[in-house]
C-alpha cells in the first residue's frame, strides 16, 4: 500500500513537472515584413519574457558566438506576455537573416525580485535555424503571391489549395478574408488556420490580411488584430511589393450596424468612414502613384445588395475609380465570378471562390492571375497588360 502511495505521489509530481514546462504552443510567424524590418510573433503556454536571436545566412553554424538579441519592450521593461511580438529593425533590404526565438517564463514578480522558470526556443541545432528575406519594395522587378479566402476553418481546404497554387514558389500569400466563421478565442485562430499556415510557410514567408466579415464576430475579434500587424498598424493599407502597390482595405460587416446579429457592438459605417478618409490619401502617396500595377484585396465586393456591398461602392469606389486601379479582388460569395468593368465600376473585379485559389505573378508589363480549383485544374486566367 505504502509503495503504491508513492508511486501515486511520484506520478502526480513528474505530471506537475510536465505541465509546468514552458512550451511554445503556436508560432513563430512573420509579419509586416518590409525593407528594413520584420515582426516575429509567437504564444507560450504562459507569461515569459522573449527574444530573437538574428544571425546572418552565411556559413558559420548558429553556435559560432553569442548572437545579438532583439526584446519586446516597452517604457524600458521586457514585456512579460503569453503573446511575443518583437519588431526587428535596421535590418538590410533584400537580405537573408538566420533566426531563433527564445522565451523563459516568469513565475513571479514580487519587489524588485523576478523569479524565472524554464526556457523554450526554436532548434538550430537538429533543425535548420528559420529564415526570412527582407523585401526591396520599390527596387523589385517582379512580384508573386498566392491568395485565398472564405476558408472558414477547413484546414485540408486550406492546404490543398495552397499546394495546388505551388505556394513555396510565391513571394507571400494573402488571406482575403473569412478564414473562420467567428473569432472566439486565440485557440480558434491558430486551430482554425494559423497552425497550418505556420507549418507550411508562415514562419519563413510573410502573409498579409484583408480582415473578412466573419473575422468581426466573436468575443476575441477585437484583439485579433494584435495577431497580424499591418504597414499602417491598421487593418487597411498599401503595400508595395516591386511593380505592384496593393491596397488594403477592410470591409466591415455585411449587415447595418443595427442587425440583431451584431448586439449593439459595432459601428462599421462611422469605421468606414474613417477608412474613407485614410484611402483618400494613401491613393496620393508616390508608393501608389508610381506603381506600374494598383491592386485592390478586399473581402467583400462592391456590389450584391447587402447594406456592406452598399457601403464599399458609395464610400471606396468612387476614390478608387479616380486613382484608376487596375483590378480589386475579392472573396465572400462563395462563387467564382470575373465582373467586367460595368455599372459604376471602372475595373474589374475577380471574386475568387470558397474552394478556389488565386495565383498572382507580376512585372511592370503585365500581371497575370490564374484562378485554380481543389483539383488544379484551371478556371479562369486573366492577364492585364500595361
Ligand atoms: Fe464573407
């Protein structure tokens, strides 16, 4: 009996042990990658203090020496978070960096005193140390992306279309939107799409969000953007990848701000405004007017009836018809559909599909999409010329 209570005791104790090891449970992804700097985000299985360790890709193995160390942290004091988010900068355009990320747990902070725990990082040791390349965004003469939308929580979808669009041979993906029905807790995020973007790609190729309509439900959407910070640090803005400037936009909810679905929570129409307000001069700014290329991604398209279709095609339209893009792509319903330029809209608008992917290759000459369903085969290829 005596040695079975031990036995019992000694196995609660290592399952405490075992709980208690700080782990990385989801990331390391990039984000806002650009010229000169990048954001590496991941989550632990409780607070800690983080860091990247960055080292060039030459040839000297991660070990050689100490490499320098990037913190989060803010009014002199490295946050103490189960969310990491550091902001490497001055880094050289075009560049291939090496890169580890770090995390110890803080146990207590009590006084001046903090009491550490344990230490996760990423291997470099029986794995190959990650890797990212930071953009020449005005110098690039060519550019390719693969985008997808209204995902919807379908993991396999999601891989498959990837794969079927060859994504490792795209610069960066774009997720237009829907990528789950609501946005209930960050275990939701990761488990409804982030965890397989990370797996295949997310940690060494930068994605870009085009927030969708079901992104704002849910008790956790209002912290979700913290997850994918943007140029802007909003969820709409420019981005300039070599001969094409995209811009960004956020649709908003489909229904007016009153439905019953909403609760009273949100105010989409006076959010567009303020969306309005902001395009109006990033469609002055030189990244966009000198661009060969002028892209639109937004979730919704700006027509179907619905009070948010209503909103996209009297509040962005008109700006976007006078700064003359060249094409807006967008997702939502659910259907393959290549609008030509008609009834108020001056380009045209590619809405790709639920179980279609979009891939994107472009120079200063011509930019070509080829819209792939979950078999390969090809739907539809369109090619704009300059
Ligand atoms: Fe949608």
């Amino acid at each position: 009996m005596k040695r079975l209570l031990l036995s019992i005791c000694f196995f609660v104790a290592i399952t405490a042990f075992a709980q208690e090891k700080l782990t990385i449970t989801h990331g390391p992804y990039l984000q806002h990658l650009t010229d000169n700097s990048v954001n590496i985000i991941w989550t632990t299985s409780s607070d800690a203090v983080s860091w990247v360790e960055l080292a060039p890709n030459d040839s000297t193995h991660f070990y050689l020496k100490e490499r320098p160390k990037y913190y989060s942290a803010e009014y002199g004091f490295k946050d103490v978070s189960r969310l990491h988010i550091i902001r490497l900068t001055n880094l050289t355009p075009a560049t291939t960096y090496r890169y580890r990320v770090y995390s110890q747990e803080v146990l207590s902070h009590e006084g001046t005193k903090v009491q550490y725990g344990t230490v996760a990082a990423t291997n470099v040791y029986s794995a190959k140390p990650l890797k990212f390349t930071t953009t020449d965004q005005l110098k690039e003469s060519k550019t390719s992306f693969v985008m997808v939308n209204d995902i919807h929580g379908r993991n396999d979808l999601l891989e498959n279309l990837l794969n079927k669009a060859d994504y490792k041979s795209a610069g960066f993906i774009f997720f237009n939107g829907d990528m789950v029905s609501d946005m209930r807790s960050e275990e939701q995020l990761f488990e409804g799409f982030m965890d397989t973007a990370v797996r295949l790609f997310a940690k060494e190729k930068p994605m870009y969000y085009a927030r969708g309509n079901h992104e704002t439900r849910g008790n956790f959407a209002s912290t979700f953007p913290q997850y994918f910070a943007s140029p802007s640090g909003k969820m709409y803005y420019l981005l300039r990848r070599g001969p094409v400037c995209f811009v960004v936009l956020d649709c908003g909810e489909d229904k007016p701000d009153s439905d019953i679905e909403y609760s009273g929570i949100v105010a989409f129409d006076q959010y567009r405004d303020a969306e309005r307000s902001w395009l109006q001069e990033a469609l002055k700014s030189p990244e966009f007017k000198d661009a060969p290329f002028r892209v639109c991604v937004i979730h919704m398209p700006p027509f179907g009836g619905w009070h948010g279709e209503e909103e996209i095609a009297t509040k962005f339209v008109p700006l976007l018809n006078e700064a003359k893009i060249d094409v807006m792509l967008c997702g939502h319903l659910h259907k393959y559909l290549n609008q030509k330029p008609a009834n108020g809209l001056n380009f045209p608008v590619i809405v790709n599909s639920n179980n279609t992917v979009l891939k994107a290759e472009a120079t200063s000459e011509q930019l070509t999409m080829k819209i792939l369903n979950e078999k390969g085969e090809q739907v539809d290829l369109i090619q704009l010329k300059k």
